[in-house]
C-alpha cells in the first residue's frame, strides 16, 4: 500500500513539473484592449483575422515582425506586431504567439485594440498606427520582496544591460543575479537604448534592494533577479537554449517514470482483480 502511495506521489509530483515547464514562456504577464469595438462581420473583422493569421505565419520563422492590413476605409485598417523574448527557439516564439492570440481573444472580444505580453513574446494590434513610434509608460512594475542585499552589484549587472553596442535583447549577470532587456523591434537602436535605460533606472528607483523586478514599459522591459528569493522568479527558467533543453530532457525522463508508475499500479490493480476472483 505504501508503495503505491509513493508512486501516486510520483506522478502528482511529475505532473507538476510538467506543467511548471510547459507553462514557462506562455505564462501571461500583461493583457489591455481597447475602449473601441468593431461589429461583428465587418470589414474590421475580417481584417483583423487576417493580420492575427499574418502574425501567426511569420512567428514561425522571424522572432519580430510587423503587418499593416490596408483598407479603403481608413477606418478599417489594422497595424500589428509581435515581438518574441530574444533567447526563446523558434518552435517556442511561434507557440507563444498563437497562445498570446488566443489570449487577446478571450480577454478583448470585439475591441478594436489589444495587447498581451506573455513571458516568451509580446502581440499588439490596433486601429491606431502605433508602429514604430516609442512609449516608455509604465505598463507593469513587480518588485519582489525587500531583501537588503548590497545593491551595487545588481547595479553593475543593469548597468551592464545599457550601451549603444546592446541590441534588442540584452543579458547580464552571473551566478544568481541575472539581468534582461528587450525592446520591440520597431524602434530603432537609439530608441532602444533610450527606452531600456529608462527602465533601468524606473528598477533602481522603484524597486530599492528588492529580490527581483521587472519593469514593463510600453516598447521594452527590463528585469533582474537575484535568485533570493528561492529562484522562484520564473523568467530565469527557460533562460538559455542549453539549459532549456536540459529541463526538457529532464521532463522527458520524469514523464517517463511517470508512465511506468502508471502502468506498474495498473498491473498491481489487475492482478487484485484477477486474485479476487479467484476467491
Ligand atoms: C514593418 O515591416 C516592414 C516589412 O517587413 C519593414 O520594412 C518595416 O521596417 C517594418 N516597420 C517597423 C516599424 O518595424
């Protein structure tokens, strides 16, 4: 009996793994829609489904893409983009667009306008012409819990997130603490750097000696963690190709035990069976 109740143990324990796995880069961070809605059937409809499948297509093969749907009306034409975390594979960016998708349908049914941001990429679409042009409003600030380290070094670790040389998608640090940046690839380099450098220092300002934080502006983030906190702060997980498939292999070899516990109570339930009724 013990045993099977370890095994049961198991395969709770399994799935959870499984599960915190698959959700890493789907995990939704931020979500808005517009005030303004479309009819339903209209030409803005339609539109709109055929930018969200453009955006969908392209995320198969380019980590950063941007449509313009042209209309005769005006009124009717749509503008999106779609911008996946610089270090996720390309199988990763075009499952995180089609969840980010699905995300800004259930939450911005029949809005003209919507964004999501999901830890492995970020969707916008609208009716509004927002390409390319920079927003360094706050979107979304965490700060994890105060835990009175010597800052300096995370300093250093962000500082060393700016510069000219940086591209769209920046990492630092080493050990535990850990710095990232990403801008949208619509803006350009200067605006780039021009918008992580104020998230940069919207993290040192805003979150003082704090275990993580993540800043969201409109057209970048940056974030850090320091591992304080029980390296429970998600974004390091699927940090890396390498260790991504380190996990990957891992949650393979644990779904596997899985199934051979399954099937082991499965046998053990037979047999019970078969010896009851041969009583
Ligand atoms: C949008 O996409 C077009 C075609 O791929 C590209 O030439 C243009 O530079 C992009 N614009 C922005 C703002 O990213």
């Amino acid at each position: 009996m013990s045993k099977t109740k370890t095994l049961i143990s198991l395969i709770i324990f399994s799935t959870f793994i499984l599960h915190s796995l698959s959700i890493s880069t789907d995990t939704f961070l931020y979500g808005g829609c517009t005030q303004q809605t479309y009819t339903q059937n209209s030409p803005y409809e339609s539109n709109l489904n055929s930018l969200l499948t453009s955006l969908v297509n392209s995320a198969t093969y380019t980590s950063y893409n941007n449509f313009t749907i042209i209309a005769s009306n005006p009124t009717d034409i749509v503008y999106g983009l779609y911008q996946c975390r610089g270090d996720i594979s390309m199988p990763d960016c075009s499952s995180c667009v089609v969840h980010a998708v699905s995300r800004t349908r259930d939450i911005c049914p029949g809005a003209c306008g919507g964004v999501v941001q999901l830890e492995g990429c970020y969707l916008k679409y609208d009716n509004v012409k927002f390409l390319g042009v920079e927003d360094k409003t706050i979107v979304l600030k965490k700060c994890g819990p105060y835990i009175g380290y010597d800052t300096g070094t995370r300093d250093a670790v962000l500082s060393g997130l700016m510069g000219s040389g940086g591209g769209y998608f920046r990492v630092g640090g080493s050990g535990q603490l850990k710095g990232m940046a990403q801008c949208i690839g619509d803006l350009s380099f200067v605006e780039c750097e021009d918008c992580v450098s104020e998230a940069i220092r919207r993290l040192r300002s805003d979150c003082p000696a704090a275990d993580f934080g993540d800043m969201f502006l409109g057209k970048c983030y940056a974030r850090y963690s320091t591992g304080g906190g029980g390296g429970a702060h998600s974004y390091s997980k699927a940090h890396g190709k390498s260790d991504n498939n380190g996990e990957k292999t891992f949650a393979i070899i644990i779904g596997l035990l899985a199934g051979v516990a399954i099937l082991i109570i499965f046998l053990a339930f037979l047999r019970r069976i078969c010896e009851g009724q041969g009583k």
